[in-house]
C-alpha cells in the first residue's frame, strides 16, 4: 500500500564488490525486504485515508472555500492564481470521512 510521509535512514550497506553485481537485481529485492521488515517492526498507528482535493474558484470565493476546508478538519497545502484569469487554485488533503455531506 502506498505511504505517505515516510522517511527511511540507512546506516549501513555492503554492496558486491564487482560492478556488474551491484544492479537493481541485487538492491532492490534486498531493499523490499528490509523496509517491509522494519514496517512490522515499527509501531503501527491507524491512519485515516484522505483525498488530494484540487478545486478552483474566483478570488472572492477564496475565503468560503478556507471555511469549509476549515470545518470538514481539510488542511491546505498550495494556494496559487491561475495565470491569466481571476481564478486561483486551492489543493488541500480532505479527510474521506468528511467529504460527504
């Protein structure tokens, strides 16, 4: 399943010491394995799904969109203006839950 926000530190690797040994035959498997077994390490916590919502709207509705985002617990992480019109474009994370209704 696809993460989000996940960061792996490697300290240590011990690759072939021939060239031609050390393609993604021999790396990738080898990295699936560790970052799936440091997955079942780990201590999991239960994350709640959300949607990557684009919506666009004129610059006056700009304030209701933060609004709505704002009261259905959404979290806006780009706002820009659409060049060469008086729209602007909103991307945020929209918990699924909160979509509805």
């Amino acid at each position: 399943e696809n993460m989000r926000g996940v960061r792996f530190n490697i300290y240590d690797v011990a690759l072939h010491a021939d060239a031609i040994h050390r393609g993604g035959g021999q790396i990738i498997p080898t990295a699936r394995r560790v970052l799936y077994a440091s997955q079942l390490t780990a201590k999991p916590t239960l994350q709640e799904p959300a949607y990557l919502v684009e919506i666009q709207c004129p610059e006056g509705a700009v304030g209701g969109i933060y609004g709505v985002l704002n009261r259905k617990r959404g979290h806006v992480i780009e706002e820009a203006q659409v060049p060469g019109t008086p729209m602007f474009l909103v991307k945020a994370y929209l918990p699924v839950n909160e979509s509805f209704g």
